[in-house]
C-alpha cells in the first residue's frame, strides 16, 4: 500500500509571538506566505492588529489573516477565532477599496460571533474594574487594560454555551432568534450596566442576519477543509494573534486574553492536528512591550533615566498600538520570558524583529534571570501576583551606533549587532532564522 506522505510528515508551519503581542507577527507572516498554499488564523478576534508593509504601502488587519495580500493564496479564519461581522465588513471593505483581492476569504461556520452585547459587556466590566481600582487605592484590582472589543465575553459565551452565536446560526434565523433571546435574558439579570440598544433582541435579529447575509459566501466546515487540503500536501501557515504571554493558560493570568495564542490553540482553534506542524517560527521583538495592564519586570518607566530610555525605543519603533492606538509600554528584553515561550511552544527558530530600533544605544541591557525574595532562578512565572514580585537581573551588552536598515546579509550587521543576535540564540538555544532590520518587506536578513 502508497504511504500518504502529507499524512505522516509534517508540512504545516506556525508563526506564534513570544512576548505580549505586537512582536511583529504580521511582517513574518507574509514574509513566508509565500512558501504557503494557506494562512489560516486560529485565535484571537479584532483584538490583534498585524501590520504588513509591502513596497512602503501599509495594510493593518485585524480579523483577516495576513496571506490575504497574495491574491492565490486561501486566508482562512478558524473555528478558534471569535469573529465581529461589523469589523469584518469594515476590514474587506478598506482592502478591496486599495485593490486587494479578497475571494480567497474563508470563514468556520463554526467560529464564535462577537455580539454588540459583548463589546458593551467588556467595556462595562473594565470600567467596573477602574472605579474599584480607584476607590481600592491600593492592592491588586485593576482592569485589564482590554481592547474593549468583546473578545473576553465572546468567549465567556462560547463556553456557557446556550446563549452563544456561531457564525452558522447566522444563517439560521428560527435558531439565531432563541440564542439571541437566551443571551438577552441573562444579560437583563447579570447587574451590569449595558447600553440598552445592545439589548434590543428585534434589533439584534436583524443585524445578525444582516452579518449572515455578508459571510454567506465564505463560510464553510473549514476542519475539513484544511485538512483535505494538508492530505492534498498543501502547505499551511497558522497565523497566531496576540503573544504567548498573553495565552489564556500560560500567559501571566489573570492579565492575559481569552483564547489559546500559543500553538496548541492550532489543534482546537482549526481541526488541524498539531503533529502535522513541523517549523513553529516565534516572532520577538529585540526589547519588550505590553500594552494594557499586567506586569512587565523590564519596564522602562519613569521620570529618571529609563523612562528617557522608554520613550527613546517607543518612539523610534513607533510603539502605539495597531488596534487602539495606546502608547505602548516599553521595556529590556527578557529573555527568561523568551525562553519560557520557546519552551510551551516547541519553538524551531526565532525571527528577531525592531533590531534596528537598539541603534545609537551605548549600552544594551538583557534580562538573563529573576530575583525572587532574595533568590535567583531562571524560571518564568506566569502568574500576575507571582511575576510582579520578581526584580531582573540583567546582563549588559554593548549597545551599536550606527543604523543598520539597510543591511541584507548577517555580515553586514556592526559586531555588537551581530553579537547581540548570537547572545539570544546562545541563550535561548534556537537558532535566529530571520532578523528584521525596519518594517518593510525588504528589510530582513535571511542568510
Ligand atoms: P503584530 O501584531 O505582531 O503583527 O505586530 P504589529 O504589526 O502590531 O506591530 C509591529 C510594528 O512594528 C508594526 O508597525 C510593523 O510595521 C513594525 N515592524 C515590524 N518589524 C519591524 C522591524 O524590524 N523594525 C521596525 N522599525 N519596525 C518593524
Ligand atoms: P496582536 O495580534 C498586543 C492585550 C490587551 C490587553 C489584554 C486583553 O496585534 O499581537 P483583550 O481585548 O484581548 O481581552 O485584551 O491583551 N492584547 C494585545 N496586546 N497585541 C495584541 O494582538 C493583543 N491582543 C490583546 O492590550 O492587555
Ligand atoms: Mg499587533
């Protein structure tokens, strides 16, 4: 009997963040799109922004995974992904009005929908959460810091289960007004003080079939879709949203987001086994950044010197966010994070982005390990109380001077530049496959 090869080797690869998101997931992405039949997204919603420069053009997609600027390629949204139809709209709209095909759209029918109700919810329960913190003066209640777009909520329902949407009840209108009149129900008794127009069910009927109506053409089973298409030994790119320390299980809880971010999302957020992915590239940035609440042991803030440092870096790498605009807060690298990412991902190369934003710095300061009620370890804590209590400990390196945006080669790199790249795969232990060098698609170094 033939063997299937695509059944018993991987061909599938996965581009995951390392940090808390933004590690410049987006550029990766398209960069090996090219070597991919499919990019599919499989968690996260509207909540990400991954920003693609191609020829000094810049396209910021949310919802859309990022292969869709390659107009052969599927973009496939998975089950995994909560999914808002107005975002949506929005997004395919802004793209086909800059000339970009979008036919190769494909949507899950079973993908969780992000209600009205929901958005209201996550920025009803954020605002709760910033009175308490400000009555509370002290301690540690805070909000989250979340991008107010429904994306805790949605999935909450997913889980609850009887009030929840998926895109194929959208096109099932005596099905839709029931889960529609359930989730109203509980969200009239739930004490929280919404917005009443998101709680009009007659409304809310008619946008959601108007939502039904725009995603009708792309949706599909797309379990098995992706998996008839890896049999047909079709390559695969799982675009992962967010970052690995924002990862509902293994991020630092509870400042973290709703879905599975790391790879093991990919088995439950597509269909597809995790076995068939044999190259998991993760995204870092050469600093650290956060944006929202949770702690970040490198941070550098302040009005001394490592806020100046702080606001060098965001500036210079342009660090406010793609979804929300929020300054973004900066920090040294981290590399017991780093690694620990490596680890819960089974990570087989790095690609190293903003190397460029370092320049000019005299001196470059590394997190090598954490120092915890007088002890060193090397271990990663992810959990907020625990990770808050550790200082850094840091190793100093060189800083370079000169710009290096135009360099295409390793060897073009200064020495300190270079040796900074070696210093993370020898820590780290995996080798640093790509090294981003500025935003475009031209300025990385391969080789
Ligand atoms: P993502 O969410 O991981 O896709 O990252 P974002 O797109 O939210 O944020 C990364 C930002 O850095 C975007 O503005 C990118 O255009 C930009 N970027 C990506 N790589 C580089 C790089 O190597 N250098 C610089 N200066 N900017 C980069
Ligand atoms: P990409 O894919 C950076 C953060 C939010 C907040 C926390 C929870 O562009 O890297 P949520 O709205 O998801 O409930 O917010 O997670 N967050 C991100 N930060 N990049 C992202 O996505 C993020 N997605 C969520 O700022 O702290
Ligand atoms: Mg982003």
């Amino acid at each position: 009997m033939s063997e299937n090869h695509s059944e018993t080797h991987p061909v599938c690869s996965a581009v995951v963040g390392l940090q808390w998101g933004d590690e410049g997931k987006g550029k990766v992405v398209d960069l090996l799109a090219a070597t991919h039949d499919v990019v599919a997204r499989y968690n996260g919603g509207a909540n990400a922004g991954h920003s693609v420069v191609v020829q000094g053009q810049r396209f910021s997609l949310h919802l859309i995974p990022s292969g869709i600027l390659y107009p052969s390629k599927l973009a496939v949204i998975g089950n995994g992904v909560v999914l808002d139809p107005d975002k949506l709209g929005q997004e395919l709209d802004g793209l086909r009005a800059r000339g970009v095909d979008t036919s190769g759209l494909i949507v899950s029918d079973r993908a969780h929908v992000v209600m009205p109700y929901h958005k209201a919810e996550d920025a009803a329960r954020e605002d709760s959460l910033k009175s308490a913190r400000e009555e509370a003066q002290a301690g540690s209640v805070s909000e989250i810091g979340t991008t107010r777009r429904g994306i805790g909520p949605a999935y909450a329902e997913k889980v609850q289960r009887a009030g929840a949407v998926r895109v194929g009840d959208l096109l099932r209108p005596e099905s839709l007004k029931e889960k529609i009149g359930v989730a109203v129900a509980t969200r009239r008794t739930s004490g929280l003080k919404l917005d009443p127009a998101t709680l009009d069910e007659a409304k809310l009927l008619e946008w959601a079939i108007g939502a039904g109506e725009l995603i009708r053409p792309m949706v599909q089973d797309t379990a098995y879709l992706l998996n008839n298409l890896v049999r047909a030994g079709k390559r695969i790119l799982f675009e992962s949203a967010n970052g690995t320390l924002l990862d509902v299980d293994h991020g630092t809880y509870p400042f973290v987001t709703g879905s599975s971010c790391a790879i093991a999302g990919i088995g439950t957020g597509t269909g597809v086994p995790v076995q068939r992915v044999g190259r998991v590239v993760g995204v870092m940035k050469a600093y650290s950044t956060r944006v929202g609440a949770g702690p970040l042991p490198t941070e550098l803030a302040g009005p001394g010197e490592a806020g100046a440092i702080g606001d060098r870096i965001r500036n210079r790498g342009r660090e406010f966010g793609t979804t929300t605009g929020r300054p973004r807060r900066v920090g040294w690298l981290d590399l017991v994070a780093v690694r620990y990412s490596v680890m819960v991902n089974g990570i087989t190369s790095i690609a190293l982005t903003m190397l460029d934003v370092l320049a000019g710095m005299e001196t470059v300061r590394v997190c090598t390990g954490y120092r915890v009620g007088g002890k060193v370890t090397d271990r990663f804590l992810p959990d907020a109380v625990s990770l808050g209590r550790a200082e850094p400990v840091y190793e100093n390196l060189p800083g370079f001077a000169d710009e290096i945006g135009a360099a295409r080669i390793r060897r073009e790199l200064p020495d300190r530049a270079r040796a900074y790249v070696e210093f993370i795969e020898s820590r780290v232990g995996v080798p640093v496959e790509i090294v981003s060098v500025g935003p475009d698609r031209e300025q990385t170094i391969t080789s």
